[in-house]
C-alpha cells in the first residue's frame, strides 16, 4: 500500500495518467464523486489548468496525489478497487486506442470508462458508460461482483493485446495481403 493513500478509505476508485481536460471530462468525475460520498477517487497524475483549479478539489472524497513514478504505477493501481477512464468525447479522444485500460486490466482489475467506437473491443472486460448515471451504477456493479474468476479473465484478455501479440497480428495481416 503507497504510503501517500494508505489513508483514504476503501473502495478506492482511481485513475493514473496525464490529467488533461482535453481528454479527460472533469465534470464527469465531479458528478460521479458528488454523488456518492461513499467512495473515494484518487486522481493521480500531473494536473492540467482546468482540473488544477475544477471543483472536484473541493470534494472531501476526491483526492489528487500528485505526479508518481512509472515504476510505482503497479504499486498504486494495486490499492484500486476500480480503475477509471473517464474520457471527454471530442476529435481527440474518439479514436484513440486507450493503452491504460489493458494496463488497468493487467492488473486485474473491474474497469469502468466512456464508450467510444475503440472501446469496443473492451466491451467484454470494461463496463462502458454514456453519462454520469451509467458510471454510478457501473461502478457499483464493478464493486458488487469483482471476484478472481473476473480478474483472472482480465488479465488473461490484456495478455492478448501485448506489443509482441500486436506486432505479429501485424505481421499476420500482411502476410495475408501479400498472398
């Protein structure tokens, strides 16, 4: 347990990343974490203009560590109950392959995150949300009905998605086209 959140209670709902307001949806968070004062978010990473100063830092159950090392990432996911990926929908985000949910999943752990076209291929591993009524009761859900049998199904689904697997499906594919 990382000594900077071993005091904020369970279940812990987090996120790692760049917190930037051009990916991410802070209203989103703030609606989530509003209403249920229940669960504590943890919101790790370097903070963008926009989130630095969002009402979300006025939430007592919402709380922003700061910057981590790449290499206590693991260390930190691990104290997560469920990760998020709370995108904003716009030119940026909508086709973006989003790497931190097969991290998230590698871990094992219940992820819950905005539907986009990509996310798709997560469908049967990630519960994917419109608004802020669909992360509440995902992430309830999540909460409700994590057990080894699901995590193990995760992590066996992002061992699937590795670079090596990516480059040979790759390689597969031309291999096809040349034929």
């Amino acid at each position: 347990m990382p000594a900077e959140i071993a005091a904020i209670h369970e279940p812990r709902i987090g996120y790692i990343g760049d917190i930037n307001s051009l990916r991410l949806d802070p209203d989103l968070i703030y609606d989530v974490a509003r209403q249920n004062p229940q669960w504590s978010f943890v919101i790790i990473g370097r903070e963008d203009k926009v989130f630095a100063a969002h009402a979300l830092h006025g939430l007592p159950n919402v709380h922003f560590p700061g910057s981590i090392p790449k290499s206590r990432v693991p260390e930190f996911m691990s104290a997560f109950q469920v990760c998020l990926n709370p995108q904003l929908i716009n030119e940026i985000t909508i086709g973006n392959y989003p790497r931190k949910v097969d991290e998230y999943l590698a871990m094992g752990k219940p992820v819950v995150a905005t539907t986009t076209d990509t996310m798709q291929l997560f469908k049967e591993h990630a519960y994917l949300c419109a608004n802020a009524n669909e992360y509440n009761q995902a992430i309830d859900t999540a909460l409700t009905e994590n057990n080894s049998g699901k995590e193990n199904q995760r992590i066996a689904f992002a061992r699937s998605h590795s670079w090596e697997n990516n480059v040979q499906n790759i390689y597969n594919y031309i291999g096809q086209a040349l034929k």
